[in-house]
C-alpha cells in the first residue's frame, strides 16, 4: 500500500505557510515535505524535498505560481501543481489551467477537503472548486461559436471526455457509464494520445473551447 502523499505548500506568507502546514499534518493521507515562499525557492528545494504534489499561491514575489507551474510543467512533469488562492479572477483561472495546473481552490477550502483534492490530483485527476467549474465551463464555452468535431475520438470517448469536462471523478463515470474504473482510465488514457496532451485538465478545457460539452 502506498504511502501519504509528498506534498510542498509555496506561498509567501509565512503564516498561511504554517497553517496549511499545521492543518494537512492532521490529515492521514498528505504529509508536507517543504516549504518556499516564491517560485525561485520552489525549484531549489525540489530536488531535496521531492514531493508529488505542489500547492501554489498566484502571487508571489520574483516567481509568480503561473511562471511556477510553466516551469514544473517543463522541468518536472512528474510533479502536479493546485493553484491554492484567494483569487477567483478569470485571468488567474484560465492562466493557471493553461499553464498546467491539476486543480484550483481557493484558501478558505476545509482542511479535509483541501486533502481530499490532493490525493485526487496525485492520482491523475482534475479538481476544481464549485464556482470555479461554473466559470471555467460558462466563459470558456463562449469562446467556440463555431464548434469543431471531435475528430479522432470515439463515440465512448466523447462521452466520456464530457464528463471528464463536468468536473466527475472516475468513478463517478464508471458508474455513470456502466464501466468499470479500469476501462474509464483506458479511455482517459487513449484520449491524451489522440489528442496530444499530458492531463485531463487540458483535455477538458480543450472540449469545453471546442463546444464538446452538448451531446449531438
């Protein structure tokens, strides 16, 4: 059975530091094993702290979290960033998803839930807070007058990409579908492949922009 999950919390405030420090430590599945305060001192302490997962403020000084998740995205794929913010601007919604970031949820998020979306996001999964889903798929929605076909992929998989786009868990679409959380995964698997990218996020946010949301 694997361990917690290695979780670094970057943030320049050193008390909110210690508070997500203080409250993921009474969480059983994260352990925190690093700190920064920027970007910069992100990716020095990386090598030595090795976590899985980073929690990400938006502003900081000499690095800011979206330069940081550019650069772990790049430098280290084998790490997944959540943005973890007061901020639920637009532009800071939309730039931390392109950038590469698994999740985005704001600060006053319960400890246990904050933890919850750790563990999800370590297993390849996208999370987003509540108001953010509706953000992301009402603005993003607007961008695709003209929405394209799906190309290469399945009837299966449109289907289960829309879901994978409403923010459902894979086994919320195993159930949803009558398949089991393998098969799911094979999907989700097959269309990164087909459509070039490395998460679920950019899969979703890509069928979301191309108008995939509505069932033909």
């Amino acid at each position: 059975m694997s361990g917690p999950v290695r979780v670094m919390i970057v943030e320049d405030q050193a008390l909110m530091r210690e508070g997500l420090r203080t409250l993921l430590d009474l969480e059983e599945g994260v352990e925190v094993v690093g700190e920064a305060a920027d970007g910069v001192e992100a990716l020095e302490r990386l090598p030595g702290a090795r976590p899985e997962v980073v929690l990400v403020d938006v502003r900081m000084p000499r690095m800011d979290g979206i330069e940081l998740i550019e650069r772990l995205r790049r430098e280290h794929p084998e790490v997944a960033a959540i943005i973890l913010t007061t901020f639920d601007d637009d532009d800071y919604v939309f730039r931390g998803l392109r950038a590469g970031a698994r999740g985005y949820i704001l600060k006053d998020t319960p400890s246990e839930e904050l933890a919850a979306a750790i563990e999800k996001v370590h297993r390849g999964e996208a999370v987003l807070d509540g108001p953010i889903t509706l953000k992301v798929i009402s603005e993003l929605g607007r961008l695709s007058k003209e929405p394209a076909g799906p190309g290469p992929l399945s009837e299966r998989e449109m289907e289960v990409l829309r879901l994978v786009a409403s923010g459902a868990s894979n086994r919320e679409i195993a159930r949803s579908l009558y398949i089991t959380e393998g098969t799911v995964k094979n999907h989700i698997s097959s269309i990164l492949r087909k459509l070039g990218f490395r998460d679920r996020t950019q899969a979703a946010l890509y069928a979301v922009e191309r108008g995939w949301m509505e069932e033909p």
